[in-house]
C-alpha cells in the first residue's frame, strides 16, 4: 500500500467509523447503505450485525441517521465549531433505541447493546466514537470541508492542521477556487 494511501488511515477500531461514515461517496454520487442488500452486504463484510432475514427499512434509516449525525461531528472537529445541536440530539435518541448500556464482566466493563442486530452494530459505533473521545484521537477524525466531499479522513499530519481529504485533490481544488473568486471580485471593480 502507498503512502498516500494509508496516510489518512484512523488508529485501530477507529477506522471502522471511518469506513462507515465514507460509505456515502459524495463526489461519486455512491451509497453503500441506500438499500437492504447493500447495506447487508456492508455489515457482513465487517462482521457487524444486520438482521436475520431482510433489513427492515427502519434498521437501514437508523444506521444513516447515525451515519450523518457523525459526519456533522466530524465537520465540527474540521472546522473547530461546536457539534451541531441536531446532531447530538440524533446520536442520544440512537444510542437509547440501541439500549446502549455499560456491561461489567470478569475482564471488566463495556458499552454495548442488551439488542441484537442493527441494534448492537450502533453500540459498537458509538462505544468506539466514545473511547476515541477519551483516548485523544477523535479530534483528529475529519471530515473534509468541501461542500462536495465531506470525505471523512484521520488528520496524521503533524500540527493537526490538516483540513482537505487530499492535499493534491481538494486542497488544490479549494485553492482554485478561492483564486477565482479573488479574480471574479477583482473584475466586478
Ligand atoms: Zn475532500
């Protein structure tokens, strides 16, 4: 793999909240959870769980609802605003439909769901949203600023500065378009 490739990589389970969020490609007009199969198919491959038989469109709405909430999360970590009021009202609500709860055993505690399904593959969602929260990391899980984007992206850059998905693509695109803004407003004179 290239270095670029992995260069915007999370640390350990929090790449699966990255995957999960860029599972709608914005500049690709793709959508992985945008019906049962392909949401099933997505879960499957990740071990995750969906449900016996076919997912019930409410299940499918949920892991979006989840889905776009974080996104809104991750644009606030980009753009240093606080999360927005509508998100953070989305994860509660889908945390207590998940039943999310600590569980203590002999090795120790853990969030996770009393449900099954759909329903256990939030918990494991926000339970590692919730320990990046607490290990630092999560400040530095993007996602990229560009209204066309918005491609999630774990910051590894040094001074964590880092706002575009890919410096070479969207970086340069919103530097071009800044310089022809600059230039629009210069002719208006
Ligand atoms: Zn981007």
């Amino acid at each position: 793999m290239s270095v670029m490739a992995t260069n915007q990589i999370a640390p350990g389970r929090l790449e699966l909240v990255r995957e999960f969020v860029n599972t709608h490609e914005l500049d690709r007009h793709t959508d992985e959870l945008s019906g049962a199969a392909t949401t099933t198919r997505w879960l499957e491959a990740r071990g995750l769980s969906g449900a016996d038989g076919l997912l019930p469109e409410h299940d499918r709405e949920r892991l979006v609802a989840v889905r776009e909430a974080l996104r809104l999360l991750l644009l606030a970590n980009n753009s240093g605003d606080p999360a927005p009021e509508r998100a953070l009202r989305a994860l509660n609500e889908q945390s207590t439909e998940a039943a999310l709860g600590l569980r203590f055993d002999a090795d120790g505690a853990q969030l996770v769901s009393s449900c099954g399904g759909v329903d256990s593959t939030i918990a494991e969602l926000l339970a590692i949203v919730h320990d990046s929260m607490r290990d630092g990391t999560w400040q530095r899980l993007k996602a990229c600023l560009a209204d066309d984007c918005h491609w999630a992206f774990y910051d590894n850059s040094r001074n964590h500065s880092g706002t575009w998905c890919d410096m070479s693509d969207c970086g340069n695109r919103a530097k071009a378009r800044a310089y022809r803004e600059r230039h629009r407003a210069h002719r208006k004179r």
